[in-house]
C-alpha cells in the first residue's frame, strides 16, 4: 500500500481561547479531489493554512507524501513548492502582468532563466484560456479571469497539492462558470486538490470525499453520493438542506 | 499578445505627454533653466571659461539698463499715473542690477543640487530597510527603527549639522581622506553635510515608505510565501515593488523640502546656492536683488523637481495600482 499523498492525523489549532480545529484527521490519495463544506467559522480556511504552514497547528501532524510536514526542521519554503494555493479574493500580485504573476515563482524560487519560465507561463495560462491575457494586468482582468491566473499560478509550480479557498465565492455568479470548469479539467487531469466550497454542482460532479466541517471538528466524510442522499449525521443533513435553500434565493 | 503591449506602452506615452502638455509654462521655464545651468558648468568647470569669462554672465545688462531708464523717465513724466510703468522700470534694474552675480550662484546651484541628490538618494538607500523593519520586523528591529525616526524627525536639522560637523570627529576624518577639497571634489563640509541630510532624510523617507508599505494589502505577502517565496524575498519582489510606487508622492514632498533645507549648510561654511547669496550681497550690500535672485533659482530647482517627478510616477504606473488615477 502507498501512502495517502496527505494526512492529517489529530490536529488541533486554537486562537487564544477559541479552539478552531479539535482533533482533525483524513487522508486522500493521489489524484484525489476533496471537498471541504461547513459553516461559516467551522475552520475550513484554518485547516487549508495549517496543510501549507500559513498557520502552525498546535498539536497533531500532517504529513505530505509520507513526509511529516509539521516538524520543526521542515523547510517551509520546500513545503510551499509542494502545495499550490488559490484564494477566495484572489490576491493576485498587482504589480506584475498575468504573465508576470505565473513566472514569479518560476524565476525566484525556482530559478528558471526569465525565457524559460515565460515559456512555461504560457503554457499554464493556455491550460486556464487566458494566454490571450498574458500581458494584462490584474486590473484590467474581469473576476473570473482574475481567478484563472490564480489557478495558473498555482499550477505553474507544479505542486503535488493544490488547496483552493472559496475559489468562487467573490466572484459574481456569472462568472463562477468559467472557474468551474477550469477546476473540473484539473480534477480530469489528476491533479490532487483539497477544495473549500459550497459550489455544490462541482462537489457532486468532481469530488471524491466531501468532507463537512464544524466546529472544528468533521462531522462526516464521505463519498458525494452517501453525503447528498443518505448523510450519516443530522447535523449534515440539516446543513445541506440550508445551502439547498440559500442557492435558491439566490 | 502584441497589441496588447503597444496598448499598455500607448496609454503611458499619453498619460506622459498630458502631463507635460498640462505645463507648457513650466516645462519652458525648466528646459531654460537647465539649458543655462549646463552651458554654464560646462564653460566654468570642463572647459575652463573657454566660451566666456567665468564671472562674466552670459546675458549683456547694457539693454535693461538702457530700457529701465527709458521707463524711468517715461515714469517721471507721466506723473502720479506713471507708476505702473515705473514698476515694469524697476524689474528691467533688478534684471540689470541682479545678472553680474548669475555665474557665481551658478555654482553654488551645482553644490545645491549635488547636495540634495546624494542626500536623498543615499537616505533611500536607509530608508528602505528602516521601513521595512517597522512595519514587518521583531519586537527589536521595529524598536531601533522607530527610535532613529524619532531622533531624526525630532530634533532640529541644524542642530544635526552641528553636531555632526563640530562634536564628532568626521570633519577630521574626512578632511584626511585624498583628494577632498581639490578640483571638482568639495570640501570636508560639504561630505558632512551630505552625511547629515541623508541621515535625517532617511528618517522622513521612512515614514512616507512605512505607510505605504502598509497600504499593500497583506494577500499580497501572503500569496508571496504560499508559492514558496521567504518572507524577504516576497517583500522584495513584491510588497516593495508596490509600496515604493504609493510612496511616491509623499516621496517627491521630501525631495522638494531637501532642496529648500539644503539651504541650512551655509551654516557649516559649504558653499551652496544659499551661501553663496548671502556672501556676495555682504560684499556688495545687494540684499534685496541678490535673494529675490536666489529665491528664482530655488523655485527653478522645485519646479523642476516636480515635474521630474510626475515623468516617473507616469514611467512606472501601472493599471489599478494607487497613483494611475490621477
Ligand atoms: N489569525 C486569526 N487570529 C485569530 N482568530 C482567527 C484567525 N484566523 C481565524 N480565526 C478564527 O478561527 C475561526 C475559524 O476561522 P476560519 O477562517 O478557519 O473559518 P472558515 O470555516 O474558513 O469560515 P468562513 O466560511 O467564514 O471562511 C473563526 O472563529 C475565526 O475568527
Ligand atoms: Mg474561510
């Protein structure tokens, strides 16, 4: 047996006297696509920072690829070539072109000569149809684009682990489409991501596991299918039927 | 992919030309200025007064003059009504009166200016990482930073003059280093005073770059470490790339007040425009003439600050990034 491409085994996390993770453990494979739901404050964004050690847990650990990642020698830096991130808001670099945002990495963590690492830009703003769009600046780039070379940039370090934060959620609904289908030609091609969203339509059609989320704690992980028709936890239950309503008065 | 970059190159051309367009008057006046000021050096210090005599000025007094007393008498006997034109009289004197002494304040512009850059560009050079340590360094560095921004930016510039110049010995020391003091190369003074503008300047760069610094919003750092920059590389090449463009404005207010405060170094016997003024209208008790002269030249040097500095702030804009809108 192969080890899981992560883990997460009893971890814990708190702000002060606010415990936000208590004990959270799960494990996905290689090629993997899991979707993270929960309320608002359950720790989904919490758990997504402590995998790329935006945030130290407190006690537990994670391990990447077999490799315990929340030891104190990690190289952080390392760690971060390994796991791509795409934010809610985008975060974009503002002073750089689509282009410029997809080869920063390239350039000064990898140290790719400026040629190559444009050449290798393109081609992931092409995986993400934006290579018409190389030289814009985020500006002048609509949402939905904006999110595309996030995803771009990600990708172009060619990480083991993409985590993606509420990729839809700032985004105005017609333009969650286009993002959408970006990340279901990722989950196609493979490419392992921990996904945080309550873009149902993909969880359903993409995910391998849902995972939901609260209070720090998971309350139920499953397969979409066993989630949707048969949850295994009231709480679960009660909560999709309350996204159920939310997308319709929408 | 083309177009788009003939777009982006475009829009910055005509911003650039607005800007300029905006001012013929100034522009004007500035290119004179400096057209002036550079035949002048080249004459004075490259060539050795080869085109004109080194306290010769380049402009003949003899038309104001002859044109102030033509007004003059015109004045005289237009009676009472004629005193506008007896002002249009007085400005052809001033003209007249004022020109002998252009070729030496010339010189003192040069030490003004070389003054003011090497102070504010090396007080950048600090600035930066004094900014840097305030806004994202321990406990221990943000203390130190802040202390030398309060010690700069609170006692007097004349007092740091001072002291710099008599309680310390590097007017000693610079005294002894070769070359100080002969052919283009100023006196110990001067470097004195080049070394207290740029640590007093350091400190108010600090404050403008600080908070700009801090209007970059913290994704942007946080999206840096999360492709695997460390913190110093992603400030570097990103926080700083868009801080220092925010900073720019506040940036071009220090550059502008440098130009004036340099004018506190005559006090430490350098040479500049300002010392230069007050010591040939003691010679010549030409008050008035020599410091409305003096106070063209310091407005020529501001102007041309000024628009120097708008060039860059349109060279290095970038869409959606603070200053674009203006
Ligand atoms: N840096 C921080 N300092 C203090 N408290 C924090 C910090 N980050 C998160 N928290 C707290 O931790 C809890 C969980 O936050 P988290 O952002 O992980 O929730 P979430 O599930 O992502 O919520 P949302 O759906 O609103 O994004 C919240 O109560 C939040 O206030
Ligand atoms: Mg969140």
């Amino acid at each position: 047996m192969s080890d899981p491409l992560l883990a997460l085994d009893d971890v814990y996390k708190s702000y002060g006297e606010e415990q936000v993770l208590s004990g959270v453990s799960f494990e996905m494979d290689a090629g993997d696509v899991d979707v993270v739901i929960g309320p608002s404050g359950s720790g989904k964004s919490t758990m997504l920072r402590c995998v790329n050690r935006l945030t130290e847990i407190d006690s537990g650990d994670i391990y990447l690829d077999g490799d315990c990642v929340t030891d104190a020698d990690t190289d952080v830096n390392e760690l971060r070539k390994q796991v791509g991130m795409v934010f809610q808001d985008f975060n974009l670099f503002a002073h750089l072109t689509a282009l410029g945002n997809v080869t920063l990495g390239l350039r000064k963590v990898r140290g790719m000569d400026k040629a190559t690492a444009q050449e290798q830009g393109y081609e992931h703003l092409e995986q993400v149809g934006l290579s018409d769009q190389a030289d814009s600046y985020p500006a002048e780039l609509s949402g939905g684009q904006k999110q595309r070379v996030g995803i771009a940039r990600a990708l172009a370090m060619d990480p083991k682990l993409l985590l993606f934060d509420e990729p839809t959620s700032a985004l105005d609904p017609e333009l969650v489409g286009e993002v959408v289908d970006v990340m279901r030609d990722l989950a196609a091609e493979g490419i392992t991501m921990l996904v945080v969203s309550h873009e149902m339509g993909f969880a359903r059609s993409a995910a391998s596991d849902i995972i939901f989320l609260d209070d720090g704690r998971i309350v139920e992980h499953g397969p979409p299918e066993q989630l949707f028709q048969n949850p295994q936890a009231a709480r679960t239950g009660e909560f999709l039927s309350r996204l159920e309503t939310a997308h319709e008065e929408e | 992919m083309g177009t788009q970059e003939s777009t982006t190159a475009g829009r910055t051309l005509r911003a650039r030309a607005a800007g300029l367009t905006d001012q013929p008057l100034t522009l004007l006046t500035v290119a004179g200025f400096w057209t002036w000021l550079v035949v002048r050096w080249t004459n004075d210090f490259l060539l050795d007064g080869a085109l004109i005599d080194r306290n010769t000025s380049f402009f003949p007094t003899a038309p104001f003059e002859a044109a102030a007393s033509t007004l003059g008498g015109l004045a005289a006997s237009l009676g009472p009504v004629g005193f506008p034109v007896g002002w249009v009289a007085g400005f052809f004197e001033f003209l007249a009166a004022s020109i002998p002494y252009l070729p030496q304040l010339a010189t003192g512009v040069w030490a003004t200016i070389l003054l003011t850059v090497l102070g504010i560009a090396l007080g950048f050079v600090i600035a930066v990482p004094l900014s840097v340590a305030r806004v994202y360094g321990g406990t221990l560095t943000r203390s130190v930073a802040l202390g030398y921004t309060e010690l700069f930016r609170g006692t007097p510039l004349l007092a740091q003059l001072f002291v710099l110049y008599f309680a310390t010995p590097l007017t000693t020391i610079i005294r002894e280093l070769p070359a100080v003091g002969t052919g283009f190369i100023p006196a110990q003074a001067f470097w004195v005073a080049v070394i207290a503008f740029m640590l007093n300047s350091a400190a108010y760069q600090s404050e403008y770059i600080r908070s700009a610094l801090n209007s970059v919003p913290e994704g942007q750092l946080t999206a840096a470490r999360a492709i695997g920059l460390s913190k110093v590389d992603g400030i570097r090449h990103v926080v700083l790339p868009q801080g220092l463009r925010y900073a720019i404005p506040g940036w071009s207010n220090e550059l502008v007040y440098l130009i004036k405060y340099s004018s506190l170094a005559s006090f430490i016997t350098v040479r500049e425009l300002f010392e230069r003024t007050d010591a040939i209208a003691s010679e010549t008790y030409r008050y008035t003439e020599l410091f409305v002269l003096a106070g063209l030249l310091y407005l020529a040097l501001v102007l041309s600050a000024s628009l120097l500095m708008e060039y860059v702030e349109d060279r290095v804009a970038i869409p959606g990034l603070g200053t674009t809108s203006r």
